[in-house]
C-alpha cells in the first residue's frame, strides 16, 4: 500500500524550490523566445499513435520501445506525447496554417518516454520546445541555435556546454549514404544485435543509434555522412557554420551526431554538458524539411529544437533564482496593524513582501536575512509617533529612519542594488 503512495517510477513531484527554479527556466525561454519573434502554442498531451509512430520513425528507440500507448475506452490507439514535433506539425496541418507562414511556435509542458530511469533521465519529463516552420533558408538554422546559445547564456549556464553540429544532408545524401551503410554492415550483419539486424532492412542509419556494445564497434568502422554530401548539402551546411562563426558561436563538428529520431535532414545539433553523466543533452534539435509532407500537409522546410527543462534545472545555480523579499517588523499591536496597509501598499508596487509578526525582534531579525530579505522595515509606537519607520539593507547594514513617502525610494534602491 505504502509504496501506492510513492510517485511512479520516473516521475517526480515538482515542489515549491525546485518549483521555483522550473517556471525559471520556463519564463527565460518565453523571453528569449519572444527576442526571436516566437508566438506560443499548446497542442494536446495526447495523440493519436499514428502521428507519432509514422513521423519519428518505426525502428526509432522512441517508438519502438518508449511511448506510452494505449487504447481508450472507444478503441482509439492513443499515445502520450514522447516529444512536441509531431504534435505541432500535426496542429500545423489540422489548424491549416498554411497559409500563415513562416511561424515561430514556442510551447513547453510535459513529454513521457518509457526509458530506465537515472540522473538527467525520466519517464515523464518537461521540455521546452522551439518550432520555426516555412524556414527553408540557413539563416533559420543559424538562428535556432543562435536562440539556444541565447537561453543557455541567460540561464548562466552557458560555460558549462558545449554545441555539437552535424549534417545529416538532403534526401539523395542520405540515399547515398544508407546505400555504402548497408554495404559496410552487410558484412558484419551475423555480429550485429538482433535489433540491428532488423533495422538493417528497415532503417539502416538507426544502427548508428545502437547502444549495444558489439555493435558500436562495428559501428566505429563505418563510413560517415559527409562524404556522401551532394553539392547541395555541402553548400548549405558551409552557410550555417559560415553564420555560427560570423555571431562567435563556437562548435564542434560530430560526424556521429545522427540524432534519435527519423524526422531530421541537414542541420543537426546538440547542446551538451558534462556535468549531468551519461545523459548529456540539454538543447537538441534540427532541420526536418520531410516531416509535414510525410503527414500529409504541404511540403514545408522547418527547423526547430527542445531542450529538457530538468535538465537545466540541474545546471542553474540556485541562489541566482530565488526572489529577495523586504520582511516587515512591527513592535506592538498598533504597528501590526499599519504593518498589514504597508504590506498591501508595497505589494501594489511590485515588492515582495514577508510578513513577521510573530517572535522577538532580534529572531525576527534573523528569520528575515535567513530569507534572504533585501530589507528589514521595523517599527513601533515610538516610530509612528514620529511618522517614520526604520529601514535596515541587510547587504550593507545600512540603517536609516524614512518618512512613508520617502519609504518606496529607499527600498527600490536597494532593489537595483
Ligand atoms: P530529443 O533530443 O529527443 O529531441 O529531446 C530534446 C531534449 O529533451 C534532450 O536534449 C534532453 O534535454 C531532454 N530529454 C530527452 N529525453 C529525456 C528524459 N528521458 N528525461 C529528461 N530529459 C530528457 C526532441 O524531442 C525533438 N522533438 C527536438 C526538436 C524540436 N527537433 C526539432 N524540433
């Protein structure tokens, strides 16, 4: 019974601090995002499977071993979003928004993979997600990971990543490519595990995905992307890493970055950190011109990225996040009851305000800079008697007697400071 009780493996309460730290991350992506021209969008958290199942790629770990599937009560195959793509390309389509291009889509919420729990990893987990559809030129790419650099950077975060990129090329790259994969692994194919030797005839660029030992030895061996580019690809990828070097966005350039989803073409990048272990993706996303066609709507280029919002939590700095209050200290019955008004007064001036009503002034005192107050207000019958109040910065110890009107000047210094 008692373990009925525990949140289901993978999933994680989400409780006042750390609460704090998600809408963070959260508010700084809606901002960047806003710099970029992004409008945001919600899409359902659940899907019908199909848009998952024929967009992310059948032979994909995501579907084929991750999604949350099950039937509902009138015999609809349903799926729990396992990423926002599909879901919005989906909306895309339904919502004909055709005509309404280029878009800037930012959503955020939650996404659920079945995938084993550890550090950085969960089952439900929260992403925020970047979408820029009708976007057929480099500069949309160059602008996707210039907005990722710009999240990373106004989370404080930034010195702790790194950007890998890659090009996965256009479809006759690709052609090319999986044709010299196939011939390369067709030899080994008795030694591959025996998923691989199924996407071998499926999927065969999702062997480079493989997790299995034996196979990433194989693996190591194979031919790599780029040197089955058409000029096409070639010139394309040359202008983003042309665009990353005119802003000072440094890269390195990964001929293994396939990315774990079926969807990409071109552009593909990660942003990644050594400071959460093996799960080592904070930002990660791509080029996915095929995506919307596939399903169905009008062919339209787009480029987009998601970055996993635990993830980031666990890079920030804490002490950063937290909002600093001003602690009000009345002495006396009468000053309590001012202490309310002036509460009200400076909360309608955007301050937030704490309260200390209860102990003696010295332990009030230092509950307040335990909160981490940028000020104590203290006052008795004396001070009121005088029209004034006593205001104490706790940074610098200052100490000062202010009429009420002069009260809001002093404490939005301190503010500033
Ligand atoms: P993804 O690489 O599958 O891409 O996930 C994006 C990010 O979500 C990862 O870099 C990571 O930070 C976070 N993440 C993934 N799985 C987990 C997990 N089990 N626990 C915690 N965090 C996780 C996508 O989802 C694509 N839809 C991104 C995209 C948008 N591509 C184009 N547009």
């Amino acid at each position: 019974m008692s373990q009925k009780l525990q949140p289901v493996r993978g999933t994680k309460d989400i409780l006042i601090e750390e609460h704090r730290l998600f809408s963070h991350v959260v508010n700084a992506a809606r901002r960047v995002a806003g710099l970029y021209g992004f409008d945001e969008v919600a899409t359902p958290i659940f899907e019908f499977t199909d848009v998952f199942k024929r967009t992310l790629g059948d032979e994909s770990d995501v579907v084929s071993k991750e999604m949350y599937t099950f039937d509902d009560r009138g015999g609809e195959s349903l799926t729990l979003r396992p990423e926002f793509t599909a879901g919005i390309a989906r909306a895309f389509v339904s919502g004909g928004l055709g005509n309404q291009l280029p878009l800037k889509l930012f959503s955020s919420g939650p996404v659920f993979r079945y995938e084993r729990p550890q550090k950085g990893r969960q089952r439900q987990f929260h992403q925020v997600n970047f979408e820029m559809l009708g976007a057929a030129e480099p500069v949309a790419d160059i602008e996707a990971i210039a907005l990722g650099a710009q999240l990373l950077e106004t989370l404080g975060v930034a010195d702790r990543i790194a950007l890998q990129i890659n090009s996965l090329g256009d479809t006759q790259s690709r052609d090319n490519y999986r044709a010299a994969l196939v011939e390369y692994l067709s030899d080994y194919k008795s030694e591959l595990s025996e998923d691989s030797k199924v996407r071998l005839e499926k999927n065969p660029m999702r062997i480079l995905d493989s997790k299995d030992e034996g196979d990433r030895k194989i693996i190591a061996g194979a031919p790599v992307i780029s040197g089955y580019y058409t000029d096409e690809a070639t010139d394309f990828f040359a202008q983003v890493t042309e665009g990353l070097d005119m802003l000072g966005i440094k890269y390195t350039r990964n001929n293994h970055l396939v990315r774990g989803l079926d969807y990409y073409c071109h552009t593909a990048f990660e942003f990644t950190t050594e400071a959460l272990g093996a799960q080592n993706a904070v930002l990660a996303g791509g080029r996915y011109d095929g995506l919307i066609g596939t399903m169905g709507g009008p062919q339209t280029p787009a480029v987009g990225f998601a970055g996993g919002i635990e993830r980031l939590m666990a890079l920030i700095d804490r002490q950063v996040v937290r909002s600093r209050p001003v602690a009000l200290i009345p002495i006396g019955e009468r000053a309590e009851k001012e202490a309310l008004v002036l509460a009200h007064t400076l909360r309608g001036e955007g301050f937030y305000v704490e309260l200390a009503y209860s102990g003696n002034v010295k332990k009030r005192m230092k509950k307040a800079n335990n909160t981490n107050a940028i000020a104590a207000v203290i006052f008795g019958d004396e001070e009121l008697d005088n029209g004034v109040v006593k205001v104490k910065a706790f940074d610098n110890g200052d100490e000062a007697a202010v009429t009420p009107d002069q009260l809001l000047d002093r404490l939005g210094a301190f503010k500033g400071g």
